[in-house]
C-alpha cells in the first residue's frame, strides 16, 4: 500500500492540491479535509495534479466531483493537471471526461 500524500501550493492563479499514492475510500477524508482548508475566490483556479497517483478508485471521482462543486460554489474553476491514462479512461467511462477540465496537452 502507498499512503496517500497531498500538498498545497498557492498562487495568485489560485490553489494546486497535487496528490501521490493510492486515493480510494480509506485515504479520501484526506483529500476532503485539505479541500475544505482551500481558500479560493471567484475566477480563481483550483487546480488538482494527478499525476503521482498509484490508484484511483471511484471514491475518487466522488472526491474530484467534491472538488468540482467547491469550485463552482466559489465561482471558480476546477483543471485536472497530469492526469494518469487510467484515471482518464476512468472519467471517460463513467462520463465525466468532459464535465472535468483538463489543460490542452
């Protein structure tokens, strides 16, 4: 098992919450209580970086769509930055690919 990391890095853009390891049930809390510290305001961009995920279940789309409203609550943006291939067929699949933003490549 790789325990689940997150950090918070802020910009005048808005915040970056970079996840690594294994985001599923177990490890979600952590993600929903570094959101609920994020301070973002309108116009803001709250940005998630994937890429140093090791799992990825359907807790954590529950937790992207979590993030998701927070945004949008804020009147703000949420971007997926390095999403893994995996975790874009995920979002893919359950239909989420185009309600998720991700950064032109």
């Amino acid at each position: 098992m790789n325990p689940l990391r997150v950090a918070l890095v802020v910009t005048e853009r808005g915040p970056t919450l970079a996840l690594a390891g294994e985001l599923d049930h177990c490890t979600a809390p952590e993600v929903h209580e570094a959101l609920q510290s994020v301070v973002l305001g309108s116009g803001q961009c709250l940005a998630l970086d994937l890429g140093d995920l090791d799992f990825f279940d359907s807790t954590g789309v529950a937790v992207l769509m979590r993030a998701r409203l927070l945004a949008h609550s804020a009147d703000a943006t949420l971007v997926l930055t390095r999403v893994p291939a995996q975790i874009a067929r995920i979002l893919r699949i359950v239909g989420l690919d185009d309600l998720l933003t991700t950064p032109a490549p």
